[in-house]
C-alpha cells in the first residue's frame, strides 16, 4: 500500500524579492534632482520616437513606454551620479 504524506511535510514555496523595490528607491533618489512631471514628459518623448521609429504600429504601446521609462531612468541616475544636468 502506498504511504501517505503526512501534514508536516509539506512544501513551502518561497517568494523571490520584488525587482521593483530597489528600482523604487533609486528612481526615488532620482526624482529629487528631476520634478516628477519633466520626468514624465521625458518618458512620452522617448516612447513617441521609439514608436516612430518602428512605424507606428499598434500594440506595442506598452512596451514602449516601459522601455523608454528604463532608458529615462537610466540615464538620469547616471547624470545624479557624476553630477551633470539633463
């Protein structure tokens, strides 16, 4: 007869830390040094070229924004860090 698993052994599944949280605390450092809405503008820009770039095909909208955000956010922690202006 087959044994049966017994209520103590059961298998805990632990979570993987959220990426985002230290992505948080650096964008918050950033937007110190940039007002919150410059950074939004910065992030429409790049998002409309990225989708020029590609035709302005639909569907992609999403995508576009996140990475442009990345790139913004990229590229404002680099200029925080040596100390120059955007």
């Amino acid at each position: 007869m087959p044994r049966e698993k017994s209520p103590s052994t059961s298998t805990v599944r632990k979570r993987a830390p959220r990426k985002s949280a230290a992505a948080g605390r650096a964008i918050t450092g950033v937007t110190r040094f940039v007002d919150p809405e410059q950074r939004a503008a910065l992030i429409a820009e790049s998002a409309f070229f990225r989708a020029e770039k590609r035709g302005f095909a639909p569907g992609h909208e999403v995508e576009d924004w996140l990475a442009a955000e990345s790139e913004v956010d990229a590229k404002l922690m680099h200029a925080a860090e040596s100390g120059t202006q955007v």
